[in-house]
C-alpha cells in the first residue's frame, strides 16, 4: 500500500470583529464600573459621553434589525407562495 499524504489547506487568518452584543457587554461594563465608584468624578463625563453613544448605537441598530427582519419576514412569506405555485405548476 502506498501512503498519501494529506495536507490541510491553510486557513485565512480571522478578521477581528465587534457584535451589536459586544457593545451591549461594553456599555454594562461602563455601567457597572460607574456604580462601583470606578471611575473619579472628573471623568464621568467622559465616561458617561461614551456609555451614551455606545447605548445610542446599539439602540439604533437593534431597532434596524428588527425593522429589516419584520421586512424579510413580509417579504418571505410573499415569496414562499409564489415559489410553492411555480414548484406545483
């Protein structure tokens, strides 16, 4: 018998990323810390200018994946109709 030799492809190298729920942990952090006295009073300003935006973006991208997914689900259901007719046809 003859050996093979087998060799794993390489993989590409991972990009790093940042999830919506990431940012949600980030601003619970900030939260938590601000409540533990973390942070001295001079930057809490600073600190609260960044949990907000954090807060703001996550917000406004929650409200955008509900909006698209509600939009996907309209549509889906309007598709999978007339693809079950065209299959049956």
């Amino acid at each position: 018998m003859s050996e093979q030799e087998t060799t794993a492809a390489p993989e590409a190298p991972v990009a790093p990323s940042v999830t919506v729920n990431d940012l949600v942990n980030i601003y619970n952090i900030i939260d938590l810390a601000s409540k533990r006295g973390a942070f001295q009073a001079n930057e809490l300003s600073s600190v609260g200018a960044v949990a907000n935006k954090v807060k703001e973006f996550v917000d406004h991208v929650q409200a955008a994946q509900t909006a698209a997914a509600e939009a996907a689900g309209d549509v889906e259901s309007g598709q999978n109709a007339d693809v079950k007719s065209e299959e049956g046809a």
